[in-house]
C-alpha cells in the first residue's frame, strides 16, 4: 500500500502538496473527480480527488516549483488565459479557481482549439474557449469581461506588447499578470537574459510594477515567468 499524505499549499490556496512514498509533487484538487484531462495521475486522499500536477508540461507548475511567492491565481477569480494550447494548465487554472472562478481560455489553432474543447471546457463549466488571435483583443471584447488575471504563454515575437494591449482592455486596476517569456520566440541571436530584461521593460513602460522574475530551468530551457502588476 503507497504512503500517500496531502497539504495545501503554504502559501497558494487550492494547490496541494502531494507526498507519495516519500516524494512531494504538485496536485490540484480535480473539479471533476476521477475525470483526467492529458493522462495525468489521479488520487483519492481522505474522500478528495487530486490531479498530479507536472512541472515538465506546465509552466505555472514549473514557476511554483522554482520557490514562487506570487501565484495570484486564486478561487473565485476570472482568469483571462492567452495560449491555451490543448488546455493542459488551463484544466489545473480551472481547478484552482474552482466552480465560483471562470477561465477565458483564447487559442488561435483550430485543431488545437478542438481538443481544447474535447478535453477540458465541454466537461468544465468554468472554461469557456475562444478561438481568436490573442494580438487582437479587440475579437473578443463581447465575450470576455473584466479580469482579476491574464496569464500568457503564447510563441510571439513581442509577448509583452501583447500582454499589455489584453490588460488594457480587460485587467482590472492593480490586477496581475503572469508572462511566459520563450527568449528563442523572441529574438535567437540575444542571450534569454537580455530577452527577459527588455521584456520587463516593455511592462515597465507600461503602467506595470515587475513583482517577480524567475528562470524555469530545468523545466523548460531558456523560459522565464514574469509576474507583474497592473495600473501602479
């Protein structure tokens, strides 16, 4: 029989340590139990289902595992996500945020947007998908309102400009933004250090307050999550 113990989070709600046999790895507790989204392990502790939560398929994952201290993502909050991909963090930002919390999940691959649905937003009432270019709010205006959270991860040249224009139209005063910064998508010929530097500038140049930078490796090479405030 496994040695199975489960702590929340010291600092984050609605993120768990898992202990298995003497191991410590990341879950979240599953809004839809015994349902896994990307083949992820699942576990019962004490009545509760919790999903394993991969730090080398998510990058929100990663960060926390890198001694994090902002994770503003909370229950109960509106999460505007651009990049969603396949919904592999969007499915565990949807668990975090629970049944009172919505998640705005924008995607510009139609095939990838396909399975966005399948896996995760037609069994999770709080993951709405928009298909639509992430570079042009402006698309989706109508559907998504106002914001406590844009979390970005999107392979685009000018990733901060990009997240500014989304925090101008739907991030609340002193809300909170989380930037994945893929240097490579950026500019190949720059040290990822430069990249991540002139990135933070754009925010700063942007009515944003840098609350945190940290580098993912070894999770992801030459990516680095940028958590920064808005409206300061």
């Amino acid at each position: 029989m496994r040695d199975l113990e489960v702590q929340e989070h010291e600092r984050f709600p609605n993120i768990f340590r898992v202990r298995i046999d003497g191991q410590s790895r990341l879950a979240t507790r599953n809004l839809i139990p015994h349902l896994s989204v990307y083949g992820e392990e699942l576990l019962d502790y004490q009545g509760v289902n919790y999903r394993i939560w991969d730090p080398y398929r998510s990058k929100l994952a990663a960060v926390i595992n890198k001694g994090a201290t902002q994770i503003p993502i909370k229950p109960g909050m509106k999460v505007l996500y651009l990049g969603a991909a396949s919904g592999t963090t969007v499915s565990h930002v949807s668990d975090i945020v629970d049944c009172s919390g919505e998640v705005y999940a924008v995607e510009f691959s139609q095939r990838t947007i396909r399975d966005l649905v399948d896996r995760v937003s037609r069994k999770r009432p709080n993951v709405q998908p928009i298909l639509s270019d992430a570079r042009l709010p402006s698309q989706y205006r109508f559907v998504v309102s106002q914001v406590d959270v844009i979390y970005c991860d999107v392979a685009q040249q000018e990733q901060a400009k990009l997240l500014t224009i989304n925090a101008q139209m739907f991030l609340r005063r002193l809300g909170i933004v989380m930037l994945a910064v893929k240097s490579r998508s950026i500019d190949v010929t720059l040290n990822p250090s430069e990249v991540f530097d002139r990135e933070m500038e754009t925010l700063r140049t942007r009515q944003f307050q840098i609350l945190e930078m940290i580098r993912l490796e070894p999770y992801d090479k030459d990516h680095a999550m940028i958590t920064a405030r808005f409206g300061v």
